[in-house]
C-alpha cells in the first residue's frame, strides 16, 4: 500500500479486498471501493485508460454506495456506475479525511503539544 499511494494513487477498484490489504490502503490514505456483486472491470467494459471521477455526495459514512464516473480516453460514451466504499468505521473515514493514519497522528500530536504551551 505504500507504493500504491507514493505512486499517487488515491482510490483501488476490487472485486472484494483482503482484511489487511484494505486496511494497508486505508491507512495510506488510499481509498478502497468495492465493484457491487455481478460488476468488475470487465463487465463494466473498462480497461484501465479511462479518466475516474468520484462523487460523494453528502456524509461520508461507513460502506456507504459512491458513483463514479468513468470518460473513455478515446473520447467515447461515458459510464456511470455505483460502488461500495470500505472505508469500514469511523476512524477510518478520518484517516481518509487527514490522508492516512501518519498525517492524522501528527495533527493529533501538534493540537496536544500547542494545547500544553
């Protein structure tokens, strides 16, 4: 996970993570979503070259459904489809909110020691 998100990546589509590696995303700051049962890549028809919006609309909470929007690179019809977020407790949610479990603790950190001075 930590060359995953030194290389930039912020989200990974899976058809179902394993318990550690979802957490090793999570607490690199690298989102995991879940394709919905019957969907992958190959259903979906996409082959890794399209552009990836995210929305999240609302409250991020715990497995909740996020769309994502996929642009072909070759400029043709765009797709729309629904995942799961495994982002699965709250402190999760604000590991991804810091950008991993590192920048959450050192912000943690600062606000104790300016709190003590």
């Amino acid at each position: 996970a930590k060359g995953t998100a030194l290389l930039g990546v912020r989200f990974v589509f899976a058809k179902s993570f394993e318990r550690i590696h979802r957490s090793n995303l999570v607490g690199m700051g690298v989102v995991p979503l879940q394709f919905l049962p019957g969907q992958d890549a190959d259903t979906l028809k996409l082959d890794g070259s399209e552009t990836i919006s995210i929305c999240i609309s609302g409250p991020l909470s715990p497995g909740c459904d996020v769309e994502v929007n996929a642009q072909p690179s070759d400029g043709g019809q765009p797709l729309s489809f629904v995942v799961k977020l495994r982002l699965d407790t709250e402190p999760e949610i604000q590991f991804f909110k810091h950008g991993g479990v590192m920048p959450f603790v050192m912000r943690q950190l600062a606000a104790a020691s300016s709190k003590m001075q």
